[in-house]
C-alpha cells in the first residue's frame, strides 16, 4: 500500500494534510461499498485504489461484492447496454429475476455499516434493506446516462428514489430526481501498479515479449471487449491509417466477471483483423497493471474510441503518461480532453483515422496535446481530489442535520 505522504510530490502537501483533516471528522466510521465485481472494469479498478488509502486516512472502509449467476449478469448486461442507449429488450421475468438475485444478496451479506456505498445497477437493489439495516445509502452511477433506455431508467428510479444520495461522473448524466445529486468524476491512483513511472528496460521488455517492435509506431486501445468500445471500429481505422504510414495497431484487454459479452466481441475482433502480423490483440490476465502500464508508455498514440462512456479511465491513464489520446467524445472523455488542447476528440473512424495520420505525422504537436493532458489529469483526476470529495459527501450523509449543500 502507498503512503499517502509519497503523493505530496505531485499535488503538494497541503493537499494531503486537507485530507488529513477531512478524515479527523469520519474516524472509525463505516463505510461499506458494494459493486458486482472485483476484477475488471473501472468500478474494481477505483475500489482498489481507493478502499486502502480511506483506510490509511483512519476510516474503517470496506467493500464487498454481489453473487450473481450467468443469467443474472446476462440481464446485467443487457441493461447496461439499455442505459447506454443501444435498443435492448428486457422481460417481465429478467427484472423479476434482477429483483430476486437482489433479494438473495441482502439476505446473504453481511450488511452492517454507517454508510453503504452501492456502485452501478446490479447491487441497487440492496436498499431495500434500508429500513432493516438503517445508516445512509449512496448510489454511485458509473454509467453514461445520457440516452437511457426508458423501461429500464424507470424501474431503476423506483429504486433510485429510496436512496439519500446519488452520484454522478459528468454534469450531462444528471436527471430529474427528489433526491441529491452529487457531481464527483473518477480518477486515478498515480502511484499504483498501472500508473507509476517505468524505467525504458522494463518496457522494453514487457512490450518486445508482446511481439512488438518499439522502433515503429504503436498505436493503441486498452478496454474490455464490448462493443461500446468499439474494437471493431478500432481495426477498422487503423487500416485506413496503414495505407499512408506504418505502425501496429494493440487492441489490449481482459474479461470482468460481470460482463459475458467479452468473448463474442474478441472473435469479432480477431476476425476483423485477419491474419495482419501488425495488429496484436492481447487478451490480458486481471492484475496485469504493468503490462498496461508499460503499453500505454511504449505507444505513440492511445485510443479510446468509445461509443459511450461513463468516465473512461484509460484516457486519464494514457494522458497521466503524457501520451496524446484520441477519444470518442462521448460521456465523461470531454471532461478530460479539451479539443486539440489536452488530446483529440473524435465522432467517427473517419475522423479518428483524419487525426490519427496527423499525430504519427506531427510528433511535436502530439507531444504538446500529452503534456497538457497530464497537467489536467493532474489538477483534476487524481485520487486525492476523488477521496476528498467522497469524505466531503460521507460528512453530508452523516451529519446531515448540521451541514449545509457542499
Ligand atoms: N483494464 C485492465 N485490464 C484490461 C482492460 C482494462 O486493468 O484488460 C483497466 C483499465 O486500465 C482501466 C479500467 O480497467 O483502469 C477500465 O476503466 P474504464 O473506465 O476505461 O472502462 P470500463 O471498463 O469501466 O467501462
């Protein structure tokens, strides 16, 4: 675990003695946080980050995760795409069957804490224990929320509306609801695994054992495979972007166990990309945080060619590395990327194939976009200001009496 005092180097002590001070006035409070996950995705990875240091700061944080069944991720899924957007059917008997897997969780998890802290729609549910089990109950939306689909927001807000608070990741996923809304974005940890400083032999290595070559362009994606991420579409500018200059193109990422559709949209990949020895499709382990790391630093341009985006913490990543990003300018990526400041934002494979042959071509405008992408990645999405704004919200929920809209 880091010391929170080594992250004084890159935001400055006060910051971290701000903490300090927040944290005096939750001490030994508790603080359970549920999601249906442990490995994959950007809930896990902010979790993992996050539990160790609110217990560093002297909170007694904790976090626990659902059980669910192949059909109880299927439904999961489904409704994920559906508040994303994409037109998906959902039956009477999935939603009977999301209420009962609730159900079963509450009777199962030990549910006993000041504040219950419950990540994204497959653990909502849960506070149907709200009367039994008492304490405040925050319900932190990691979803783009832009577009829902309406059968599913519906039966979402009969639970939304029970909770004392919801959170959201970017202004534009807020909605019409009776209870608070609180704006706090995501971010990442700056010293962990996937985000420290390597020195060139160790990427070197890493990146050569991954078949590259490191003297050429290398170009990539780190996601899951889904298909709001647009693996395919990835493929398909890279081709574009092939006939005019060389580079190889890394489509890099892992499963979570709540999401089922990794695999279907891996063999779409693969066979999009044919028998091409420069694009490399990596299906990586959980916990392979240097192996991302050391990909991130060893490209030259990343990509976050996303159709929807909650947050999109691999573009705070690639940024935080200085690396110019081209991103799908959806969700919470503006947020991060201001146009042609802090990177590039996109709305389709012309225009992100147009933008990539400028970046390979204009390494000294590229460097700049990185440059500026870190600075904003610091001031903005680095964890400090993430648990500052999560203790501020926790003295909210618990005092709420006594303290005025923060
Ligand atoms: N990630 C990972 N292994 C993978 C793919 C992704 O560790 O194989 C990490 C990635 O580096 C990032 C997080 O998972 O930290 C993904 O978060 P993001 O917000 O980008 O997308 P999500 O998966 O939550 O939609």
């Amino acid at each position: 675990m880091t010391d929170l005092n080594n992250y004084s180097d890159i935001v400055g002590s006060s910051t971290i003695n701000d903490l300090h001070k927040i944290a005096g006035k939750l001490k030994s409070k508790r603080i359970l946080n549920v999601n249906s996950t442990a490995v994959g995705g950007g809930v896990a990875e902010i979790l993992t980050g996050m539990i160790p240091m609110l217990q560093q700061l002297g909170i007694d944080a904790k976090w626990d995760v659902i059980k669910g069944d192949e059909k109880f991720f299927n439904i999961t899924k489904k409704m994920h795409n559906a508040l994303h957007g994409t037109a998906t059917e959902l039956t009477k008997d999935d939603f009977e069957y999301f209420k009962e897997i609730n159900q079963q969780n509450a009777k199962n998890m030990e549910l006993d804490s000041d504040i219950f802290f419950i990540h994204d729609p497959q653990p909502i549910g849960l506070i149907n224990e709200k009367k039994i089990k008492k304490g405040s109950w925050a319900w932190r939306c990691h979803i783009d929320f832009t577009s829902p689909q309406k059968d599913v927001i519906e039966f979402l807000n009969s639970y939304i509306e029970k909770y004392d608070c919801t959170v959201f990741s970017a202004p534009a996923f807020s909605r019409k609801l009776s209870v608070l809304q609180v704006l706090i974005s995501p971010s990442i940890d700056p010293l962990a695994d996937k985000n420290k400083e390597l020195d060139d032999e160790t990427i070197k290595k890493i990146v050569e054992g991954f078949g590259l070559d490191m003297k050429r362009h290398i170009v990539t994606q780190i996601s899951r495979f889904d298909y709001l991420k647009d693996p395919v579409g990835v493929v398909e500018v890279y081709k574009k972007v092939k006939k005019y200059i060389d580079c190889q193109l890394v489509l890099a990422g892992g499963g979570a166990t709540d999401d089922p559709e990794g695999m279907k949209v891996l063999a779409e990949v693969r066979d999009k990309a044919g028998n091409d020895p420069d694009i490399h499709i990596l299906f990586l382990d959980p916990g392979s945080n240097i192996e991302i790391n050391a990909l991130q630093r060893a490209s030259t341009v990343v990509l976050q060619k996303s159709l929807k985006e909650g947050f999109g913490l691999t573009v705070a990543e690639a940024l935080w590395k200085a690396k110019p990003v081209i991103a799908g300018a959806v969700g919470g990526i503006p947020l991060q990327i201001k146009h042609q400041y802090s990177g590039i934002l996109s709305y389709s494979i012309d225009g992100t194939a147009y933008y990539l042959k400028q970046l390979l071509n204009e390494p000294e405008y590229a460097k700049e976009l990185g440059i500026n992408g870190r600075e904003h990645i610091r001031e903005n999405f680095l964890i400090t200001r993430h648990i500052r704004d999560y203790m501020l919200m926790f003295l909210y929920l618990l005092y709420r009496k006594d303290v005025v809209y923060f």
